[in-house]
C-alpha cells in the first residue's frame, strides 16, 4: 500500500491503516525522538503521543512533502513541547538498563566513546542540543530548523556553532 492510500484509509478511520504507518515509521521517528529527548523512555512516550495523534492531524498533510519528512516534522514538535514543558530532561542520566553489559571490566572504547557522547549531547542546553539534533543527526537544512524552531537562520547556525563548541569541551572534559 502506498502512503498515500494509507493516509486516505487512516482518514477514512482504519486502524489497520494506522498500524501499518507506525511499521513504516516508527523506528526513524523514534531515533530522532531518543535524539532530541535523551532517554529512550521518553522517546517511546513521545511517539506514543505522535501516532496516537496522527488520525487527528493528518487532515493537515496536504501531500506536498513526503509522508516520512511530514511525521518527523510532526516529531520533532511533539518533542520540543515535551521539552518545553519538563527542563530537567537535559539532566536525566542514562538509563541503566539500555547500556551495554559488559563481562569485562572496562567497556571497549567504542562503547565508552558513545556513552561519553551521549551523555555530552544530554547536557547541552536544549536549544542547542535541539538544533545538533535536526541539523547533524536528522539531516534538516539550516532553513528548515528555523521555520520548525521558530527561529532566524542565522541563530539556528550561531547555536550549532556554539552546541558543536561546547560538545567539544564537554567529551574532551569527560576524557
């Protein structure tokens, strides 16, 4: 079934359509979630509230944009209101149970240099981490993050300069 024959079932209120849209597009949804958000826990209750929310809001989806981009343009703004509504998030530590088990004593460097990277990007500020996020791991165009953000272009480039700045600081500090 194509998108397009999805949104017009979902539309016409077939849950089985619905479902099929969450196979198709949960997993890079929920990436970019547990990018933005910093703990998976979140990133499952966020896209959660994005496909819950998706029968009643695709009435909007003119069709332009492909249906992929339009609910990671969805995403994105659940999460930055659940950003909006609860700070502490950024000083959330990482959740034990999805690191790595290790027989060894000492992880392998690869893992260390993933955890020690995410827990940098953890603690960036949020308007920072936030345009890392879109620009850098979700591919987004400066342009992009500004109409989705609210925001100039030229603040969306000043705040990726300064989160890449302090990243730098935060995993070399780490080290």
């Amino acid at each position: 079934m194509t998108d397009a024959e999805l949104v017009a079932a979902v539309r016409a209120g077939q849950t089985d359509a619905l479902g099929r849209l969450f196979d198709r597009y949960s997993e890079p949804t929920w990436r970019l979630l547990s990018r933005m958000l910093g703990s998976p826990a979140d990133a499952d209750d966020a896209l959660q509230d994005v496909f819950i929310g998706l029968p009643d809001i695709l009435a909007s989806y003119s069709g332009r944009a492909p249906l992929g981009a339009w609910i990671r343009g969805v995403a994105v703004n659940t999460a930055l209101m659940r950003l909006r509504s609860d700070r502490r998030r950024a000083e959330d530590a990482l959740d034990e149970s999805d690191a790595p088990t290790q027989t060894v004593s000492q992880p392998p460097d690869a893992v260390e240099d993933r955890v020690t990277i995410a827990a940098a990007l953890r603690a960036l500020p949020e308007e920072f981490r936030t345009v890392f996020v879109l620009k850098e791991v979700s591919g987004y165009s400066h342009a992009e993050i500004a109409r989705a953000l609210g925001i100039s272009v030229s603040l969306s480039e000043v705040r990726l300069f300064r989160a890449r700045k302090l990243l730098r600081t935060l995993v070399r500090d780490a080290q």
